[in-house]
C-alpha cells in the first residue's frame, strides 16, 4: 500500500493543488494537520483535504482557529486564524473541532500526529535531527509521521522510520517548494517530495484579503 503524507497546508490553496496534482498514485492520503491557518483559502483547503484525506488530525492552528488571540504575539497566525475564524461556515469549524489528536494506519503500524507524539507535549517541536530522540515512542509502530516544524526530513528510528513530509503551504526549510511525501507501507520506504506552485497567486490573494504582507513574503524565502 502506499500512502501519500501532506501535512501543514496553511490555507495555500495553490499550494495543495500542486501537490495533488505532482502526487503520484497512492492507496490512501494521510495529513499530519495544520489545515488552516496563515494564508486566504481556509475554506477550500478544508474542503479538498476532507475530500481526499483518508484521516487527518488536528495541527495547533486547527485547535485554536475560534481563538485567534492566543496567537497574539504573532501577529501573522493570529491574523491568519482570524480570517479563517470569519471564513469558515459551522460545518467546516465543526470538522476542525472533531479532528483527532493522534490516528494509526496501514494496519496500525504507522502513528499519525501534528507535533510529538507524547499528548502532554502537544505543539512542542521536534526537528529532523531529533528524531532518533522519539525512539521511545516507537513502541509497536514501523514508523511515526508528524508535522508542525514545516522542515522536511526522515530518519530512522529504533529499527523504524520518522518522518516530516514537509508543509504544503508554507515551508520553512528554505526551500520555497510545496514538501510532501510518498510512504510505501510495504517496504517501509518513504520518498520525499516537492514542487513548485504560483506564489504570486497566493500574493495577490494574501493583499486582497487584508493579510500581513510578510505571510506571503516568506514563501518566496522558504522561510
């Protein structure tokens, strides 16, 4: 079986759609949450991820799009959650809500999460070259898929594999191309992926629905 792995979509629309399309054929899709958040198209990308998503589960921005002001310290998340709060019809809000904390697949082999996999460390960030630090948490599982950094990476892991597929909408490895990854459950292969998308797209969308600048500077960047 392989599985296409997305995480981190951040509302670029653009962006998805580049990798959907770029996505060679996979058995099932997986995405490791962030939906929504940052950029002008949260509606839409929580409709396509719905759509072609065999399970996602929830990011930080998912958790938190009807609290915008928790993120105010930072004012592109809080304005980014504040669009997608105003944007958002109460069934794809409710979607949001309901999203799980952490999913299994590929017969419960692989675990799926935003962040790191221990619940108590929700949101705590776990770069590529701490991954071999998860080895605890391997337990029973081939392999762990996680998201919230927005850097690309695999390793292996306690006689298995972790591995960040990349954020869609907004990396931050400073490689501007959309990241995702392709898992072949078979052989405990994965690919890392990515592809161009039009960021002007996303630019001229960003000034038309009053975001912070910065929120598009930034994907030219990678950053």
């Amino acid at each position: 079986m392989k599985v296409g792995l997305i995480s981190d979509v951040h509302a670029n629309l653009p962006a998805l759609e580049a990798v959907l399309d770029d996505m060679p054929a996979v058995d099932r899709i997986v995405c490791a949450g962030d939906v929504i958040g940052y950029n002008p198209w949260p509606a839409e990308c929580v409709d396509r991820v719905r759509e072609v998503a065999a399970m996602t589960v929830r990011g930080n921005h998912d958790r938190t799009v009807e609290t915008p002001e928790r993120y105010r310290a930072n004012r592109m998340a809080e304005a980014g959650l504040e669009h997608a709060k105003e944007s958002l019809s109460e069934d794809r809000l409710a979607w949001l809500r309901g999203l799980p904390r952490a999913e299994t697949f590929a017969g419960g082999r692989y675990l799926l999460v935003h962040s790191h996999p221990a619940a108590e460390r929700e949101d705590a960030y776990v770069y590529p070259e701490e991954f071999p630090n998860l080895d605890r948490h391997m337990g029973e599982f081939d392999g762990i898929v996680l998201g919230h950094t927005h850097v690309q990476g695999k390793r292996s892991v306690a006689g298995g594999v972790v591995v960040n597929p990349g954020s869609v909408g907004q990396p931050r490895d400073g490689d501007p191309e959309a990241g995702y990854a392709v898992l072949d459950a078979a052989t405990d292969e994965v690919t890392l992926k990515r592809v161009a998308y039009d960021i002007d797209r996303v630019r001229e969308a960003v000034a038309e629905a009053g975001l912070p600048e910065r929120t598009a500077d930034r994907l030219y960047r990678g950053e």
